[in-house]
C-alpha cells in the first residue's frame, strides 16, 4: 500500500477532522463526568463507564468517518458522495464544534482546579487507596464487652494491613478518636487518609451484629456499608468479607496469597476467640506490670480453651518476650514460655505472619540477636505490607546495630503508617538528635506536643535539642512551662542534662522553680 495515498485520502475523507472533534469533544464529556458527578454524588463507576465507552466510541467514529460523508442531503456512502455531480460543502462547522469544546474542556478543568476545597487539595496528596479504621462503637447493653468491638476492629485492621494495594493507618494512631466523630475531615487530614471506616459492634450471648460503613471524606460520601447479623462461632467470616469489600470499594488489587490469608479461621472455638480478644483489647491500653500480667493470663486462657490456636499462642510468646524485654520478669522460666508458646504456634502454622512476628520478637527481645531478627522481620514484611509494626521494630535494631541513617529511614516508613504513635514519634526525634538533624528533631517533637500537649518529658526532650542548637532563650521558656507537680523521673533526668541553660543568668528565674520542684517531687523519700 503507498502510504502517501492512503494519508491523503484520511485527509479527504475527513478523518483527520473527526479524529480531532472526538477527541475534544472526549475530553468535555470525561471533564464533565470527573467534576461534576461528584456533587450529585453519582457513583464512581459511572464516571469509568463514560470514560470507557468514549474509549470504545473512538475507532468506531473513525470508521465511520471513512466509510461515510456529511453531505446536503444527508449521510451518505463516501462511494456515493464522491459519484455525485453535487459540490462538496466547504462547511466549517466542524471548527466550530472543535472550538466551543475546547473552551469548555478547559473552563471546566481550570474550575475543578480552582474551586476545589481545603479538603479535597489535601485529598489529592493521599493516596485514594489509603484508610484508617476508627474504634468501633460498643452497642451492647453490657458495657463490659467494649473489648469486643475493640477487638473486631483489631481483627479488620489486621487484615486490612495483608493487602499490599492498600495503605492501612495502625490502630495505635487511631485509638484516640471516638467512634463517629464529626470533623471526618481534619482526622483525614491528621492521619494522611482519603477513606474512614466507622463501625459499630453489638454481642448478646452467643449472637453478634456488626455494623460498618466506608466513607470517602473529600466527598463525604459513602462507597459502601453493610449490617452482618452472625454467630459469634462465625465472626471470623465478618472480618474477611469486610476486609474483601473495602478493598473491593477502593480498587484495590488482592493476590491469590492475600484472598487465601483474608479468609483463614483461626478457631473455631468461641470462648478460646473471646478470651483471645480480651487480651488483645487489653494489650492496646496497658499501662502497668499487672497490666502485662492479665494480657498474658487471656491468651494462656485461650490456648487452654483451644490447644489448636496457633493465632493465640504467637501472641501469647509476645506478650511473654514483653514481659522478659521491659525487665518485669527476666528469669528462666519466663523465657522458657516465650520459647515454649513460639514452638507451639511454629508446630500449628509456621509460616503465618503473627507466627513470624513471635519468632521476631523473641530473637530481638529474648535472645538480643538482632540479624535472624531482621531476617525474620523481613519475611513478616512481605505477608504484613501495611503494619507499621515491622518498620518501627527494624528502625529500633538498627540504632541498637549503630545504622543511623536505615534507622531514619525506618522510622519515616513506620510513622506513614502510624503518624500519632506518641511512641514512635518519641524515638524518632530522639533519633533525629542524636544524629544531630536538630530541625527535623524539633518538626517531630512538635508533632508529639500536638498529640499530648505540655507533656513535660516532650518539653524537656525538645529543650534539651534547643540546647544543642545554642538556643538557650527558646530552652528556658520551654522548661519554664514544665509542669512543676508531676513526678516524672525522665523529665528530671532530661532537664537536669541541661545544665548548661543556666549559665544564662537571664533563663534562671522561670527554669529554677521548675527544676526544683520536679528534684523534690521525684526525689523525695
């Protein structure tokens, strides 16, 4: 075939010119169907049936405008129309038609630029893909059984966290809202999220009602929602077809892998799961050695109830290996449990991630060998894509191992995933300081300040960085408003670090009395 022909006669034909209209045109309806479908709340898959019928619509277009021609009298055949005597019209309407949805193509675009709210300009920053799972409101008339909505939540968030598509906010940073709160869109805003999945949990005896809805904050609209009335012997398939549906919602992409661990059971015995779930819920808020002591008495409970809970035994060697890292129980008999629940769960599943993350655990926490460790953490990271457990526990070897930078790095992927875990955010900005980064320390210290406000071993930490800067004016007044009452050890020991504040004659007057009321409020017998 002569190519040059066969262009010239696309150029006859007009193909050229619809080819240019389609595309203009195309490029209206698309405008139309991305800016203005979402004020009347229209489906998104309605806006991606507009674009893929204007996707199928081109080439039979171009087809057509081979094959016929616009003529006075009508469409016709191009074989007709070029046999007939008649002239062909010079019309240029089609120029017309080109222009006018142009400037509409572009008024429109310019308009959802310009026009767009706070929210939805943040909303672009985030991934469309991303949630965050606020604590299930407790509906049973038992005010006991709040750990059964916090545990269900738990569960999903877990889930959630093995789609790889997904970014998933860790329950750590979600904990501290309320159920249904009402400012959706500055906790989106705080928690780096385009979605947030509110739920409710109401159990009576043996019979459990769960009730969830997803929400697309920059819309404020809601992509799904569902009421699943369950035994509680059958909650498990709860959680997966929730999980299934908001990755379904999103678009996410789930791999045979991920489809086959959403819809593992763990047990199929209720009491051994409510046992399972009151130490999980329990080990959320734990704040003291009893604390620890109980978390530990529900998942050996558990297990007792089930001796096949490979789930409950991991969680009972991590909550062993926590008991023996923070120094409660350090003897031989503690680890020997931790060794023994981690064997137990290796013999029942030994390549799921909560049995990895035990093994983990027990190689940094019990037996300090941080490399099989890392190894280890490594191996969950690929079956737990969205936990921010894994990066935070690799940033914390690598300080331990003197790998500065990877630990940076480790921490900015954790705090992506958990943004206010006042935790994380403390090592971060610790580790920010000892790297001597001062800027991004204090930007970190204040992200904590924002969490927990005044908190005087945050204002201590951060003057001591102001100390380091040489800013002794900005290290005093923040010392200044340490709360003299609290009985903080670690406040002491990080303000008394600061010793060279007072060679400034001028900070004396608003740092001593803090001072001195902490040493006699820590200090005294």
């Amino acid at each position: 075939m002569n190519l040059e022909k066969f262009f010239t006669e696309l150029k006859r034909r007009n193909v050229y010119k619809v080819a240019v209209a389609y595309a203009v045109v195309a490029w209206l309806l698309i405008q139309v169907a991305t800016q203005v479908f979402p004020f009347f709340e229209v489906p998104n898959w309605a806006v991606r049936l507009v674009v893929l019928l204007i996707v199928i619509g081109f080439p039979i277009a171009l087809v057509i405008a081979w094959a016929f021609e616009l003529t006075p009298e009508g469409l016709k055949r191009t074989e007709v129309a070029d046999a007939a005597p008649t002239q062909r019209s010079r019309s240029r309407a089609w120029i017309y038609v080109v222009l006018i949805a142009a400037a509409l193509s572009i008024g429109l675009f310019f308009l959802g630029r310009f026009t767009a709210s706070p929210k939805q300009s943040v909303s672009a920053t985030v991934s469309a893909k991303s949630i965050a799972v606020l604590p299930f409101d407790n509906l049973s008339r038992d005010p006991d059984n709040a750990y059964f909505a916090s545990g269900i939540q738990d569960e999903i968030i877990t889930r959630l966290a093995k789609i790889a598509d997904l970014k998933v906010i860790s329950r750590t940073s979600t904990q501290q809202y309320q159920s249904k709160p009402g400012n959706l869109s500055e906790i989106a805003k705080q928690l780096g999220v385009a979605n947030i999945l509110e739920g409710s949990v109401q159990k009576a005896a043996d019979q459990v009602r769960v009730n969830v809805q997803l929400i697309q904050v920059a819309s404020d609209s809601h992509l799904w929602a569902d009421t699943y009335d369950r035994k509680l012997v059958d909650v498990f398939t709860v959680e997966s077809e929730v999980a299934k549906a908001i990755a379904e919602a999103l678009q996410a992409k789930l791999t045979g892998g991920e489809q086959q661990a959403l819809a593992v059971k763990p047990t199929n015995n209720s009491e051994a799961y409510d046992a399972y779930l009151r130490g999980l819920a329990l080990e959320v808020r734990a704040s003291s050695p009893n604390d620890s002591e109980k978390v530990v008495g529900f998942y050996e409970r558990s297990v007792q109830l089930d001796p096949a809970f490979a789930l409950a035994w991991a969680r009972l060697s991590r909550a062993n290996a926590q008991v023996y890292f923070s120094s409660l129980d350090s003897t031989s008999a503690r680890r020997a449990a931790t060794e023994r629940a981690l064997n137990t769960a290796q013999k029942l599943q030994p390549n799921s991630p909560e049995t990895l993350l035990a093994q983990a655990y027990y190689q940094y926490w019990v037996r300090r060998d941080y490399e099989p460790a890392k190894l280890t953490f490594g191996r969950v990271r690929e079956l737990l894509p969205g936990s921010s457990e894994v990066p935070g526990a690799l940033a914390l070897i690598a300080r331990r191992q003197g790998q500065w930078d990877q630990s940076i790095a480790y921490w900015e992927q954790t705090l992506a995933l958990d943004p206010r875990n006042t935790q994380w955010l403390a090592n971060a900005a610790e580790t920010y300081g000892m790297l001597r980064q001062f800027p991004a320390a204090l930007k970190t210290y204040d992200r904590l300040l924002d969490i927990v406000p005044n908190d005087p071993v945050t204002l201590a930490c951060e003057a001591k960085i102001y100390q380091a800067e040489g800013n002794l004016e900005e290290a005093g007044k923040l010392l200044a408003g340490v709360n003299a009452q609290t009985h903080s050890f670690m406040v002491v020991s990080k303000g008394s670090s600061i010793k060279g504040i007072c060679s400034s004659p001028s900070n004396m007057p608003a740092i001593l009395p803090a001072r001195e009321g902490l040493l006699k409020k820590c200090c005294a017998p």
